[in-house]
C-alpha cells in the first residue's frame, strides 16, 4: 500500500523503491510474488521493518515508498486515504509440534472448522476480535479510529483447515530456492510432515 | 477436558480459533485452549538482507515449547 499522496498507482513505478515488509514472513514472500510480475529481481527493494504496526508506520512517515500489510491494517490505510498499488493471497498455515498427537489435532481442526462457518455467515459480528486486538487498537485510534463499517468483507477469507498438495509443496520450495530463501541442500520433504493434517482430511 | 496451549498472531489469522474458544467449539471437543501471543517484532536496524534476520521472529513461544501449536 501506498499513503495518499504517493505518485505510485500500479507496482512498476516501485522499482528500486524500499517497500516496508517482515523477512520470512508472510508480507516478505507475498511482496515478491506479487511484485515479480513487474518489477525486474534485483531492482525490488524491501526492507525489513518488523511487525504491521511498523509497517503501516514508516508508509504513513514517508520513511518508505510502501508497505506490505494485511487486515485489519489494510482497512486502517484505506480509512485514511492510502490505496493498494496491488493486492494478493496467501495460505495460512497451521504449525504443530511433534507431540502434537493426531486425535487432538482433528478434534482442534473440527472445533476450527465450526468456528470457520460461523464467521463466514456473518463476518461482520466478528471483526471486533480485529479492531480491539492489543496491538492494533491504540494505533488505530490515534489514526481515526476503525469500525465494522470501514471493512471490505470479501477480503477476509476464510476456508476449512485442509493439507496442501504434493504439487504445492514442490512449487512453493522450488520458488523458494529460486529466491535464494532455502538452502537447495534441503529437501521439501525433510522437514514438512502432513501426517497429522492428512488424518483430518481422511475423517472429512 | 485437554490442555492444548496455542501462540497466537495477527487477529486476521487467528480468528476462526478466537471464536472457537469464545463459542465453547474447543470445550465441545474437550479441549481446553490456552493462548500465548506471539511477541511483536520491532526493528531499529532496518536491513535489506533477510539472512540478517532470525526467521523464528516472534514465534518464540513455539520455539521454547510453551505452546504446541501456531499459525502464520
């Protein structure tokens, strides 16, 4: 995203711009994929500048020509005259630890995929968990504040807990070590175990 | 009732598991969910080269074991 009175209204005019972003994180891998398309590698300029809040920041103080954000940030920005040059998705992960034991993961997976139907039959009854988050709420108040109203719903999305495939594996990894962001040497499937997702997608 | 305790991100990310606790779908399982927030990460040397990061960030919870599962 942009602040109001950037001269950037589509992702090409960003090159060899700095572009706040978290590296290894979900705004550092979005930013390149969205960006690749136009902008040539080596003339895409990030800069790591940690979580949202000190994204949405150093945007709004010029510091950066942008920054990479997500909900409810996106609509905080938008409420206050910045506009998005683009705008992607990504999949959010759920990380177990290897005592995780499989019967509690399908028993977590189908409480979330209750939960997942409720929100997605009223999402507005829900944003106020993202207006009112301790991290969020005292920016957004110093920046006019956000309401239930100020969201554009279809942006949040929200999907059943399901394992990603082999061939999204494999893509995901190769891209990855084509940035330069993996070491080659490692192998996809050494450290990605699907076993506990798997045992949720077969009791579907 | 399961303790399972979980690290918690960005609300946008954690939602489904905010209103699962809150609705009692995790009690329904008979899991009993704890949260732990991830620590935000802020930076005053702002690199341009990811290897000069950490990529744990604020996942330390998960990284310490104090919860057994997290999103990003």
């Amino acid at each position: 995203m942009v602040r109001p009175e950037s001269d950037h209204y589509y992702p090409s005019s960003l090159a060899n711009k700095p572009i706040a972003v978290q590296f290894h994180a979900g705004s550092h891998y979005t930013v390149l994929r969205l960006l690749e398309g136009y902008i040539p590698a080596e003339k895409i300029k990030l800069l790591h500048y940690g979580s949202p809040r000190y994204r949405f920041e150093a945007m709004m103080s010029g510091e950066v020509d942008a920054a990479m954000l997500m909900e409810p940030w996106i609509s905080l920005a938008e409420k206050n005259g910045c506009r998005a040059v683009c705008e992607g998705h990504y999949l959010g992960a759920e990380n177990a630890s290897d005592n995780m034991d499989e019967e509690t993961f399908a028993a977590i997976n189908r409480a979330v995929i209750k939960a997942v139907d409720l929100i997605n039959s009223d999402k507005k009854r829900f944003l106020h968990y993202l207006i009112d988050q301790p991290k969020f709420a005292p920016v957004a108040k110093e920046w006019g504040g956000l309401t239930v109203d100020d969201f554009h719903l279809p942006r949040l999305r929200y999907a059943h807990p399901r394992p990603y495939t082999e061939e999204q594996l494999e893509d995901t990894y190769n891209w990855m070590v084509r940035w330069d962001l993996l070491n080659s040497s490692i192998c996809a499937t050494d450290f990605v175990d699907n076993r506990a997702v798997d045992s949720v997608a077969a009791d579907d | 009732m399961k303790k399972v305790v979980s690290e918690t991100s960005g609300a946008v990310f954690s939602l489904p598991w905010f209103v699962a606790k809150d609705e009692g779908f995790f009690a329904d399982e008979g899991i009993d969910m704890e949260f732990v927030e991830s620590i935000a990460i802020k930076v005053d040397q702002h690199t341009a080269n990811p290897e000069d990061v950490d990529p744990i960030l604020g996942h330390t919870p998960f990284e310490n074991r104090q919860v057994a599962i997290y999103r990003a």
